[in-house]
C-alpha cells in the first residue's frame, strides 16, 4: 500500500531508522514495523529537556502515528 506521505512527514521518516524506504508500496508487516520504530523513537527522543512535553521530534512522531493509524 502506498501511503500518501506529504514532503514535511517524507523528510521525517528519512531521518529516523527505517530498514525501508516510507515512500514506496508498503506491506502490511512494514507498516506494522514503521508503527513500532516510530513509538520507540518518540519513547527514546520525543521529551522535552524537562520531562514534561514532547519536543519537536515527539510532535512528529505522535502526529505520524496518528496519521497511520488508519492504515495500521
């Protein structure tokens, strides 16, 4: 399934570490595995210096996990 990535969440996804490329047909083991990275991601890196909020990186990973969960 190909999955309608605008260019600002294109530029994202490249920037975490997928074994794949987001903007190709995707399976659905892909997908499931791009859902997976994304919530360690935001577990590892999405926290403020504070640990009260997400930062910028968080704000992208929960807005994409939102954004694919019709397709998860």
């Amino acid at each position: 399934m190909k999955i309608p990535f605008n260019e600002e969440q294109l530029v994202f996804l490249k920037s975490v570490p997928l074994p794949f490329d987001p903007s190709t047909d995707l399976t659905d083991e892909q997908i499931e595995k791009m859902v997976n990275i994304l919530e360690d991601h935001i577990a590892y890196h999405g926290m403020n210096e504070e640990g009260t909020g997400e930062n910028e990186i968080g704000t992208h990973c929960a807005d994409l996990l939102t954004f694919l969960a019709p397709y998860a």
